[in-house]
C-alpha cells in the first residue's frame, strides 16, 4: 500500500474514536483558542445536511496505520464552502487538525466517514499533520484547503 493511502486510511481510522464520543466533544480546561478557516474547492454540496467535520488532535499519530489512538480534543461542523469554526478552552499544545466530507450528506460525525468521503489535514509536507503551537489566553488562526482529491478508500478485503 502507498504511504499516500496508508495515510488516508489513517485519518479514516481516527475517525472511529469520534463514535466513542457519542457525538459529545470532551471539555477541556485550558485557555487557548483555535480559529480555523477552511475553503473547500470540491464539486460537492456544504450545507446544513451536507457538512464538514473539522477535527482536532492532540498527537499525530491519527494518520500513522496501527497506532492505538485516543479520542480527538474536539469537533465541530462547517455548513458552508468557505467559513471558519472555533476551539476554546484547548489546554493540549500543539494540537493537530484534520476534517472530512461526505458529498451524500449521510454522515455528521461521531462514526467514522463513510467510503468516499473526502479528507483533509492541516499539513506542511502532504501526508504528515503540520503541529499547530497555542498561546495561553492568545486566538491562533489557520487557514487551509480540503478538495477532492483524497478520499476514503474501502478496506481492503481479506
């Protein structure tokens, strides 16, 4: 399997640690704020019933394959193509963000993305979650892109 396609099944994977949260994101007690601005430049819908997950880690290793992972810090949803959701109260640093996309709308979070969906990760070098640094009592923003072009592929049979 390419490193590539290893890394998007990955980020699928982590995913499943959104289902054990049962659609709740866990509270935390810090005082940093994350602002992230994403533009989707897919073919797809943004909507209320076709939203995009945006994620946020407090370790890489959600797109290393086998690695036993813990649940994200916290999720929100973006209804529109181009917007902005924000984190507060994040006491983890840095932390790591990633998001997905079901173009069927059949998904809002809490499992993981349905085969098709696309995926996206706040990165420098593709493949690899770029750290985001927080400030105490300070708003970090970052800004990227999710398209089309990487997407969850169906496991693999066996």
């Amino acid at each position: 399997m390419s490193m590539l396609r290893q890394c998007i099944s990955a980020i699928a994977s982590a995913f499943l640690f959104l289902s054990l949260l049962n659609g709740q994101t866990p509270a935390a007690t810090g005082d940093s704020t994350l602002q992230v601005h994403l533009d989707y430049t897919g073919s797809g819908t943004v909507d209320k019933d076709h939203v995009i997950n945006v994620v946020v880690w407090d370790l890489p290793d959600f797109v290393k394959p086998g690695t036993e992972m813990k649940p994200p810090i916290a999720e929100k949803q973006l209804s529109s193509k181009s917007g902005t959701v924000k984190f507060e109260h994040l006491s983890q640093n840095p932390v790591y963000v990633s998001c997905a996309y079901d173009p069927a709308g059949n998904w809002k979070g809490g499992s993981p993305p349905p085969d098709g969906s696309s995926l996206g990760l706040y990165s420098t070098q593709p493949g690899t979650p770029a750290p985001v640094n927080l400030e105490p009592g300070k708003t970090k923003k970052i800004s990227f892109k999710l398209d089309d072009s990487f997407k969850k592929a169906p496991a693999p049979s066996k």
